[in-house]
DNA sequence: CCTATATAGATGCATTTGCATGTATATTTA
DNA sequence: TAAATATACATGCAAATGCATCTATATAGG
C-alpha cells in the first residue's frame, strides 16, 4: 500500500462507512448515471456521435496544428490505449480527424482534427452546452456549482481539471 | 418539454454553461469514474464478482423470501429488461438466487436469493464498504460528506435514495 | 366469449469492450 | 554495437451490451 521508510509499525483501521457515506456514494452514481444518460440520449436524439467523440475533438483541437500522439491522448482522455486506437480508428474513417506518421518516431502516429472535425465539435456542443446547463447549471445556484465543484475536487486524486 | 395549459407563449432560453458548471460536471464525470475503478478493481481483485451483482443480491435479500419479480429488479436498480433477464440468468447459474414460476402470473418469474447468495453478499461487503470509506468517507469531513450529499441530490430528480 | 392490445420475460444478432498478444521501432545495457 | 528490454500502436478473440423481436400469458373492449 506505501515504502515504509522506518520501523514502525503500521496498522490500518479501514472501516466501514457511515449511512451517510453510503447514500452520498449512491448518489454519485445516481447523479452521474442520469446527466450522463440524458446528455448522451440528447446526442443520439440529434443523430450525433457519442460524447467520446465530443472528448477527443476538443483535446485535439486545443492541441492545434502539431496534433497529438495517440500515448497522450490516452492520458489526457484516461482510456486505456486500445479504446484510443479504435477510437481514433472510427473518427478518422468518418474523416473528422487524420493520422499522419510522426517523423521524430517511427512507431508513432500524430492524430490532427480536420476542419470538418472542428465543425462537428463546435455543432456537438449546441446541444451538449446546453444540456450541461440542464443538469447542472439549473439545478444549483452559483454558489452551490462553486460549493459542489470543490467537494467533488476532494474526491479526485491528481490533477485536479 | 411540458403541457402548456394557457395561451401564453413560452419561450426558453436554455443558454450555455458558465465554466464553473462545466468544470463540476466534468468533476463528476472523474469522480465517479475514479472512485468506480477503484471499487471494481478492489471486487476483481479479491475475486468477487462486479457490483452489479451485488447490488442485484442486496435488493433482492431486502426483498427477503417473497423475492421480487424481474420487473421489480429492473425498476429498483434501474436496469434495461434485458439486462436483468441475463444479470438474472448468470447469478442464477452459480446458484446465488433461484427463479421459480410466480403463482399469481404465469408470465412471471420470482426470483429469491438463496443463502448461498446472502453469504456472498456479505463477503462483498467486507471488501465493498470499506472501499466506500476510503473513496468519499475518509475525503471528506462529516460536514462536507452532508453537503455533498445534499447537493447531489438537487441533481437527482425523482426518488431521493 | 372472442379478439385486440398490453405486459413479462427470453433471445438472435450486430456492435462494443476488455484482455491478451502481435508487430514495429526506440532505448538501454553490457 | 549487439542483445535485451521498453514503448507505440494494432488486432484476434471472447464476453458484455444494446436493439429489435419473439413467445407466452394477462387484461380490456366489443
């Protein structure tokens, strides 16, 4: 579980939760289950692509001209590396992005969204913007978002984006 | 989107997101990724079977020996019906619950958990509640474990549970 | 009572996912 | 620099999932 660096002794307690604990946990799924479903069935419902896609459009496109590797989209979008492959696969074949042979590796690919692909993000987000609005925006205050955002931020590990 | 019941003319404006409310729903999606992960690997692990199946045997063990219907099970854990059909079937197969012919309706199965299927669960839990405590209970103090709670079920709609 | 419709549950088929492994190139080490 | 190891990405195969549809029974309407 960690080096221990001296003799001590270590003894975990690892207990079991309160009531309260638990229905927060339930809740976090519930929460996360029906936003997720009702963004994604939005999508569908418009004859988009799922959400995934939406995901690896904007990574790519913040990462402009010189494109991503597929290793560092597999990082940022925390996929494992064959969802990333394929993912990139079916986007690619739907010409929404292209792979290029990296020139400094000869193993690698450099993954670039094209134009159309920078369309199709922006028309993904008229209805997916909205629908965060839906879930989230309008069912909390502003200070209740702010409140929300930093206990969620405390069950998150690393990098807090 | 809702019966309108006068001659008035509604008309929405469902505006985008400020960053705030996008970054808490993009916190929830890594927080319940995150602490999923944790969960199911912690089940696959010690050899468990994942937690849909104990979610499956803990309601149907509430239900105690009138055992519930498939329909029931669908609605309670929010399955699709053919999910449960099979979620049925396979923890059937390793004769954690039996399916006997419902009295009442011919078309219907009562599915009730056996003992075997109660001593499962249990040993889940040993593995499962624990887990729950070090993904929100041991990250937030009582108070903070309230208002998460309380928050996320403004996100809920429907039965608060 | 007979017909039409609704509900409970199962299942065939196509798609998706996960795991393990394969191929190719890069890096390290001796 | 040759051999061993690590990294990047692809892919075969099995299991899981989603959709549509099927069978069987129940209920409603004439």
């Amino acid at each position: 579980m960690f080096a221990c660096q001296c003799k001590c002794i270590y003894i975990f307690f690892m207990t079991y939760p309160t009531d309260e604990t638990v229905q927060t946990w339930i809740r976090l799924i519930r929460a996360y289950n029906q936003s997720m479903s009702e963004i994604e069935q939005a999508l569908s419902d418009s004859d988009f692509p799922p959400l995934s896609w939406y995901d690896m459009l904007l990574e790519l496109e913040r990462a402009g001209n010189k494109g991503l590797r597929q290793y560092e989209l597999e990082r940022a979008l925390l996929l494992k590396q064959y969802s990333v492959s394929r993912l990139v696969e079916k986007i690619e074949k739907k010409q929404y992005l292209k792979r290029e042979a990296s020139k400094d590796d000869g193993r690698g690919k450099v993954i670039i969204i094209t134009e159309k692909g920078k369309d199709l993000r922006q028309r993904m987000w008229h209805i997916y913007g909205p629908k965060i609005e839906a879930v989230i925006g309008q069912k909390l205050s502003p200070e209740e978002c702010r409140e929300l955002n930093s206990l969620l931020g405390n069950l998150i590990s690393e990098p807090h984006n």
